[in-house]
C-alpha cells in the first residue's frame, strides 16, 4: 500500500487514498498507523477518494491519531489540496474539496503554497450548547478561572488571551481539561494566544485527539477570530512553534487560511505490516 507522508508547519499527516486501501480504517487501525516507532508516525491521517459528486475534485476525511475523525483541520486541507495538485487528481489552481464539516475550497497560489476558503465562522454551536450569542464563556482549569472565546469553523474552538508569557503555560496539565470540559460535549480544541502588535498574535494550540502541536489551521483561526473580535486588524499573522499562518477574518466572519504544505517523502507499508493492521 502507497502514502505519502506530507507535513505543513510540524503538524505532518500521512496521506492515503482509499483505493489503495485492502481493508477499511478502524480506530485501532489508525493508531497503528499513526505510532511513531511502530507505525509510520503521524499526527494524523488524510484520506482521499474520489467524490460522487462532480463538482468536487475528492472527499477528504481527516483522522487524528488517537483514531477519532476529525471534521476539518486547516493543515490538512492544506497537505491534501498539495498533494491532489502534484499527484495529478487536478491541474486546476482552485477547486472544491469534501469534507466533514462540508465544503472546502482550496486555491494553490505557488510551489508549496495555498490559500484555503474556510466557510465562515461563528460563535454558536451544538459544540458549546450553553454558550451565549457571542460565545464568551469562562471555565475553571489548572486551579484558575479562564474566560474563552468559542468559535466554531467547522470543528470547535476554545481561545483562550493571555498576557504573559506562553512558553510558560503548563499545556500538559491544561490542555486535557478544557479539551473534555463539561462545556463541549464533543470536546474542542484549545489556543492560547497572546497579541504582538495590531495584525498579529503568537499562539500555542492543543488539538482534540492529538495533544499540543507545533502548528494547527483551524487552532491558528479561533485565536485569531477571537483576537480580530477584540480589536486587531485583518489579516491576522498567526506565529507559532512551526511557522506563520495568514488568517483573514471578514465582516461577516468569512475566513481564508494562507500558508505552505510540503511532501516529506514517499513510501510503501510492508507486506507484513498490512498483515498486522489486517488483524487489529
């Protein structure tokens, strides 16, 4: 079986299409996969296959390591438009993806780089159902009271300002109690976050089903949305472990992700592998 392993800012996936696949992906079968001395080591898996629908180049479905389905990662779409592009699916330079949380529109603006129509955010969900119209809330983690910004972009969010210095954030200990707070029923991914000048921020982001991460899209637009709601100019620059992301937030919360996408290398899962993940 073929994959590519794909990376986007630190946070690398490894991207398959489903018909190279002999058997369908389990839970078990994603973990093993994504195990990073026994398996191909990962923060996820992207999977491609071909949409019944025209008007969409792929479906993509996005798997965190611990083997939940993920409903959209901002990095993710990134590596799967790049790789649809450079493995030939398309030579369009903008095209329309399938998703969980619905469409997505990809448009590649140079070798390694693409710009990605996120749909618009908003700050109500079934993800935070006791949450108000503008999605403040507050919630108690690590002994401290914590006020946050919800946002939803398909998947949540949970944005989180500070004022001090990030690298000081315990995230080990934070991260899994906001994550599976009573709040988010389907639990949330969390950002910190800490503005640096008018357009732009520095953020740590702690995804659901994967713990902290060097980088992550979608983690890198609720801090910004969240810090274009309390005064910052769009587009926000989005600075975190791997790199930068552009996040442009509109009036009306319309949202588009800028950043780069690299293959890292390309390979075939041993016979004998196939055969233990056969068996999980």
């Amino acid at each position: 079986m073929r994959f590519e392993k794909w990376q986007a800012l630190g946070n690398d996936y490894a991207v398959i299409e489903e018909r190279e696949l002999p058997f369908a992906l389990t839970t078990e079968r994603v973990r093993a996969l994504c195990a990073p001395h026994t398996g191909v080591g990962s923060d996820g898996v992207l999977l491609l296959s071909e949409s019944p629908d025209r008007g969409y180049v792929a479906t993509l479905r996005i798997f965190n390591p611990d083997g939940s389905e993920a409903e959209l990662s901002g990095n993710g779409v990134r590596e799967a438009a790049m790789y649809l592009r450079h493995s030939g699916w398309t030579d369009a330079d903008s095209f329309s993806l399938s998703t969980a949380a619905g469409e997505v529109r990809p448009q590649i603006t140079g070798p390694d780089t693409c710009k990605v129509d996120m749909g618009r955010a908003t700050l109500t969900s079934k993800d935070f159902p006791e949450g108000t119209g503008d999605g403040t809330g507050s919630l108690v983690a690590g002994g401290s009271a914590l006020r946050f910004q919800h946002v939803s972009i398909g998947n949540p969010q949970c944005a989180i300002e500070v004022t001090g210095a990030l690298e000081e954030l315990e995230l080990g200990e934070l991260g899994p109690q906001i994550e599976g707070h009573e709040l988010f029923p389907n639990r949330t991914n969390v950002s910190f976050w800490r503005r640096e000048h008018d357009s732009a921020i520095s953020a740590r982001i702690f995804e659901r089903g994967v713990g902290e991460t060097m980088s992550s899209g979608t983690g890198a637009i609720g801090a910004a949305v969240a810090a274009v709601l309390r005064g910052l100019e769009s587009p926000v620059t989005v600075r975190l472990e791997g790199g930068e992301l552009e996040v442009e937030v509109t009036e009306d919360m319309h949202v588009n992700l800028s950043g780069w996408a690299v293959p890292v290398y390309r390979a075939e899962i041993s016979h004998e592998f196939l055969e233990a993940l056969a068996g999980v």
